[in-house]
C-alpha cells in the first residue's frame, strides 16, 4: 500500500503545474495534501478527473487559506474532519481517514513564524493533537500521522542548523514537540529507516534559488505508532517533484503485516 503526503501550496496552482499528470503516474493508494487553499466546489469541474478517487475535504472558514484534502483509491471505513477544538477546526488542519489496520490522519500544522501568538498557538495545537492521539493509542488504535508539521526535529534535518536557532521552525520549544511524539508512541518513518541519511529535504525557501542549491527543511513527515512499524517497508522524499515549495512523500506498507487488517 503507498502512501503519499504533499503540502501543495494551493492545489489550484498545483493544477497548473501538472498536478494530475503527476497523480496518474504515481497512483498511490491514499494521497494526503496540505495548504489546499480552496473549498471543493471551487474545482467542481477539475475533480472530475479524480475518477479513480474518492475525495474528502477539510477547508478553513477562511477562503484561499490552509485546508487539506485526502483522495483515496479505496473508500475507507470512516471519515472525520477536526480535533473538536473551534480555534484549530476553523482552519482545516486536520482530516482523518480510516482503513483497514489503522487511522489516517493528514494534519497542516500551524507555522509560528507570525510573531510570538501564532507561535503559542502552533504549540497549543501540538498539545491538542497529541492529546487525541494519546486518547486513541490508549483505546489500542493504530495511527499514522502525515503532513507538514513545520517543524524540522534535529540539525541533520535542515541546511543550515547554526543559522536558524533562534528562527520559527527550529526553535527548541518546538523541536520538543517532536521529541513528545516521539516519546508518545510515535516512530518517524523516514528517519528510522535512514537514520544518517543527510541532505534530505522537503520544504525550501522560494527565495535565492534555494531549491537548486538544496538549501533545505525536512518539515514533512510520516509519523506512525510503534505498532506498525513491522508493517512499513520503505520511507521516502520525492524531492525531484516541482510544483510546489514542498516536495511529497511517501511510506510504504505491507497490507499483510498490518495488526487486524483482516479484521
């Protein structure tokens, strides 16, 4: 099963971009996107292309801002949109779908690099996630976490760590955030599977010709409960993918090592 997460940047400008010709060639199974910047009805003639989809959304109130959407080749088993707190859910950071083995949640994490109350409420929301997924690992769910956490979590995870400690996305009050998934039953994927591996990015600045130089941020991750870690065989950066200022991801399973996935 192949997953894919991809903060988009406005996936009306990601249509421009080749968007559609890019999710032909890849057909993941559940592709999960951020920063949709749009409500469905406002690409009602563009989704009809999605015929190999089942589509779900989660817009921000807000009009052109955040918002994330999930397309699924299977139905899954059920839908939820929110955390059920209204500062968070009127942003549309989070969609969670589920499948068969476990619970998907695509989340766009606040960036706190709005001065210091954006900062206090991208930490707030940390907390709030975490708590949902505490409460769920505790009922025995199995949870893989994808998206732009807008965090990167240790040195080896940006270009240029010296430079940016004391810059939002890097700061150790969020960087500790990290570390509190992490220590909650949480294995990110991709670090796990490549531990020394550096210079890899996800996210670079649309300034100084950043990308080209590959000075970077890996701020996407696949995060998935310890549980599931015998069923993941592969964790990856597309970092070749244009479009955006992010590039996507990608986790694979093995359907047949998922707990209960026959259940």
């Amino acid at each position: 099963m192949r997953l894919i997460s991809w903060n988009v940047n406005g996936i009306r400008a990601a249509l421009q971009k080749g968007f559609f010709e890019w999710l032909n060639r890849e057909s993941p199974d559940v592709l999960c996107v951020q920063e949709t910047k749009a409500h469905p009805e406002q690409l009602a003639s563009d989704l009809r292309q999605l015929v190999r989809y089942h589509s779900y959304w989660n817009s921000a109130q807000r009009k052109g801002y955040s918002g994330v959407a999930t397309f699924a080749r299977s139905e899954p088993l059920r839908v939820a949109s929110g955390i059920g707190v209204d500062e968070y859910d009127v942003e549309g950071r989070v969609l969670m779908t589920e499948h068969p083995g476990f619970k998907l949640f695509n989340v766009y994490f606040p960036n706190g690099g709005r001065g210091l109350e954006r900062l206090d409420y991208k930490l707030r929301f940390y907390a709030a996630f975490l708590e949902l997924c505490d409460t769920l690992h505790a009922q025995g769910e199995r949870l893989i976490v994808c998206g732009d956490f807008n965090t990167a979590h240790r040195p080896i995870d940006l270009a240029r760590p010296k430079q940016n400690q004391k810059t939002s996305g890097f700061l150790p009050e969020e960087r500790e955030w990290i570390d509190r998934y992490l220590a909650h039953g949480f294995v990110d994927s991709f670090r796990t599977l490549h531990p020394e591996e550096a210079e890899r990015y996800t996210w670079w600045m649309y300034m100084r010709n950043a990308r080209a130089r590959n000075i970077g941020w890996r701020i996407d991750y696949f995060m998935v409960s310890e549980s599931l870690i015998p069923a993941v065989v592969d964790a990856t950066i597309h970092s070749d993918v244009p479009g955006s200022d992010h590039c996507p991801i990608g986790l694979e399973l093995d359907t047949e090592r998922l707990p209960d996935a026959q259940a």
